[in-house]
C-alpha cells in the first residue's frame, strides 16, 4: 500500500514538473526538479527506480521538444543537458546507496544471528548498536541500550587495565573484561576491540565483540580443584603403599636393629670387663668404644632408611647419584633376600651420571620393584635378582630390576598396572600402580616385559639433572 502511494505521488510530481517546463514561460532548468522524483522513487525498489529515472528523462526531453521545437534553442539546449545528466547522476548515486543500504542491512542481520555480544560505542563511549546476543546476554534492549555510556551500564572492569593503550598504539585490544548483567551477576568475557575510523582515517568510536566464559571459568575452577584433591590422595595413597612395604619388612627391619643393638650390648659388657681389670688394656677399651659407636651408626642408618620411607613430606626435586641409592636400598632389604634365599647383584654402567628426581619416592620404587622380584625368584636355591642401570642415549637413565622366577602370565601383562590388579593372592594391586605414577610425575616411564626363557624384568626410566630438567623441577613443586 505503501509502495502504491509513493509511486503515484511520485507520478502526480514528474507530470507536474512536465507541465510547468513544457507550457509556462518559465526559463529556468525546471526538469532537473525531476531529481526529486527520483530519490522519492529510490527507496520502492531497484526496478522502480531505473523505470523511474527513464520516464523523468524522457519527460525532459519531451518538455523541451514541446517549450522549443526546431528552433530558438539558445541555452535551452545547455539546460537540457544539464538536467539529463543530473538525473542519472541522482540515478547512479541511488543505485550505490541501495547497495550500500543492503549490503549494512545484511552485515547488520549476520550480527543479530550472532551469539556473540556486539557493540558498537562512539568516541564518549556511547552506545550506538547493539545486537541480538547483547540483548540476551545483558539484559537490557537495543532501544533501552543506545545512548546510555557502556562502561557505566555494565560497571566494566578490566583486569590489566591496559585496554586504551593498546588502542591508541594498535587501534585493536583483546583480552577479558568484567560486566554485571541486568539482574545483577556478574560475568567474565572475553572480549576484542577495534578502533572504527572515519573516511580521514580519524577514530570515531570502537566497535567490540565478546564471548561469555563466565561458565567456562568456573567450570575451570572446579577442575583444577579436583585435580588437586586428586593429586593429594595420590600422594596420600603412595606414602600409605610405602608403609605398606615397610610392614611386609617389619621383620627384616626388627632384625637389621636388633643385630647393631645386640653387638652395642656385647661390646659395651666387653669394655665393662676391660675396665675392671687391675690394669686396664685401655687399646682394647677404646677399640670396644669404636665398635660401639660403629654399630650405632649402624643401627641409625636402618632407622633413618626406614623414616625416610615412612615420613610423610612434599615431593623435593634434587639431583640423584643412583648408584648411592640403589646400594641403600640392597641395605635395607638384604635381609629380606637372605631371608627367601635371593642373591642380590646389581650391574651399573660406570661413572653413571646423577638422575632428577624426589629420593623419597624414587626410593620407595627402587623397593616395591625388589621387593616383588625378591618374592617372584625361583625357590629352587638358584635364585636371583638383578639391578642394572644405564643411560638411554634420550637424556634418561634406564633402571632395570630383573628376576629368574616364573615371569607374569601372558594375561595378566596387559593389566599389570592397572589400580586393585593383583597376580598375587595376598596382594592389594596398588604397588605397581603407584610406582608407575610416581615415575610419571618424575618425567620417566616404566614398563614390564618377560625374560626368555623365564623371568620378568621391570625398567623406569628418569630425567638426567642438568639444563633439560627444568620442567620436571616446576612439574615436582
């Protein structure tokens, strides 16, 4: 209906102008008024408008046929001319501001279907647009958004406040930015900046887009929570296997104690009976006392081997000699070996560089791996376990604890580490999966495999110290 009013107004217009220049006196250029057609016409539609512009020209013409004839032109000819290109100027400009119109419409459409919120703000930071997905994130409407300062309608807070600067220096700033919500939550985005600048290339506003993470962050957290529980009871479950092994050895233990208590006793009585004599042999008092203070020292290491197992500490990354603590740990179960009739051995490559790594734990896998050998070994007498060391050639050192027994039945290997996962029918099934995690966390690998023709042989492998460990270190604290 419209549509219909404007091109007979439009009509009623051209064949007015059409008779004032054809049949009045008047020598003025009165058909370039048809521009005015023209651009009433321009809004209806492409079609209409170049139909439009034909009939005002042709109008044109035939006013000036009519006002002039054959003759008598003088300027009237100029003002023709004039008046015709005019008109299609006013077409062409019409044409290009269609295009124009259409091509802001749909762009300003695409924006609307975006989820993205999209905001465009002046140089005061006024509101100038706003799309659909601001509507449904903010809360407030388009109509009730435009004119109003952004930074005070959101209460914007950017954390590192560096914003303007990069606006000024790169004419573009992303990062995230904190708002409040119609209701009153507040939200975390992230968001991106562009400097809009005039046709001189002068900034006349910004334009921005953001994407909520509000959820995302929060969800983030409660991860990283959990991942932190989870790393708590881990730590919580490997110190309780560790004195889980410490109780199967209680009895090793007791002995290794009781053997340097036992000698103190006896020396002590030996240098009592020393003293006693009318004439004191005072060399064999004080070798008596070195003794004494030798089986001290011995009946102290088992103690702080077996405290260092049993204590309870943050992991502490250091660099390792692991020849030093492989030979602590055949100490504190060579009487578990002699107990099962195992002969310990062990074979490391020489001059073996130092490992990264807690001594803590790297201890208490050092033990669970021998201990399991000590219990696999053949009970034949030939029994034996093996600890071999060498580098890998990849900047880690391969420790290998190897035994002669019957091996692991073939489906069992697939789930030896598995958490519950026993092939012992006393067993918990959580050594070898706290062993595995723990060389994990130290950067190394340990993997199980068969000997031929019997035999198992476990091998983890850790980091060499130096310049490379630097993200075990940080991944240890």
């Amino acid at each position: 209906m419209k549509r219909d009013i404007t091109l007979l107004v439009a009509a009623v217009l051209a064949l007015g102008i059409f008779v004032i220049d054809a049949f009045t006196p008047l020598n003025g250029a009165i058909a370039v008024l048809q521009i005015a057609v023209i651009l009433l016409v321009a809004p209806v539609g492409q079609r209409a408008l170049l139909m439009c512009g034909a009939a005002c020209a042709g109008l044109t013409v035939a006013s000036f046929a009519i006002g002039h004839g054959l003759g008598g032109w003088n300027g009237a000819l100029v003002r023709l001319i004039v008046s015709l290109v005019a008109q299609a100027i006013t077409v062409v400009l019409s044409l290009r501001d269609r295009s124009t119109r259409r091509s802001l419409d749909e762009q300003a459409r695409i924006l609307d279907l975006s989820h993205d919120t999209v905001i465009i703000r002046d140089r005061t930071d006024r509101i100038i647009d706003w799309n659909r997905g601001a509507e449904t994130l903010y809360g407030w409407t388009r109509d009730e958004a435009i004119g109003c300062v952004c930074a005070d309608l959101l209460q914007s807070h950017i954390p590192d406040g560096k914003a303007d600067l990069a606006l000024c220096r790169e004419g573009k700033w992303a990062g995230h930015i904190e708002r409040t919500c119609r209701d009153g939550r507040r939200l975390t985005l992230a968001s991106r900046w562009l400097v809009r600048t005039d046709a001189a290339g002068e900034p006349i506003g910004v334009i921005e887009s953001s994407i909520d993470l509000t959820e995302q962050i929060a969800s983030e957290a409660e991860r990283n929570q959990a991942r932190m529980q989870l790393s708590h009871l881990s730590a919580e479950l490997a110190h309780a296997a560790g004195v889980a092994t410490l109780g199967q050895m209680s009895a090793s233990i007791v002995h290794e104690v009781n053997q340097p208590l036992t000698a103190i006793i006896n020396y002590g009585n030996s240098t009592r009976r020393w003293l006693n004599q009318p004439e004191p042999d005072m060399a064999e008092v004080r070798q008596c006392i070195d003794r004494i203070i030798a089986s001290g020292q011995r009946a102290a290491d088992v103690i702080r081997r077996v405290r260092d197992m049993a204590r309870k500490v943050p992991a502490r990354p250091e660099a390792l000699d692991l020849a030093d603590l492989t030979a602590q740990v055949l100490a504190l179960l060579e009487t578990e070996a002699r107990r099962g009739k195992v002969r310990l051995t062990q074979t490391l490559a020489p001059g073996l560089p130092r490992v990264v790594g807690d001594r803590v734990q790297v201890q208490q896998v050092l033990v669970n791996l021998v201990m399991n050998a000590i219990q696999a070994a053949r009970p034949d007498g030939s029994a034996e376990v093996k600890i071999m060391a060498e580098p890998t050639g990849a900047g880690q050192l391969a420790v290998t604890v190897c035994d002669n027994g019957p091996g692991v039945p073939a489906d069992a290997m697939g789930r030896l580490f598995e958490a519950f996962y026993s092939t012992k029918a006393d067993g918990m099934g959580i050594g070898l999966s706290i062993c595995r995690s723990l060389v994990e966390t130290l950067g190394g690998t340990l993997t199980a495999q068969n000997g031929v023709p019997h035999g198992a042989s476990f091998t983890f492998t850790l980091p060499l110290a130096g310049d490379g460990c630097a993200g075990t270190h940080e991944a240890l604290r």
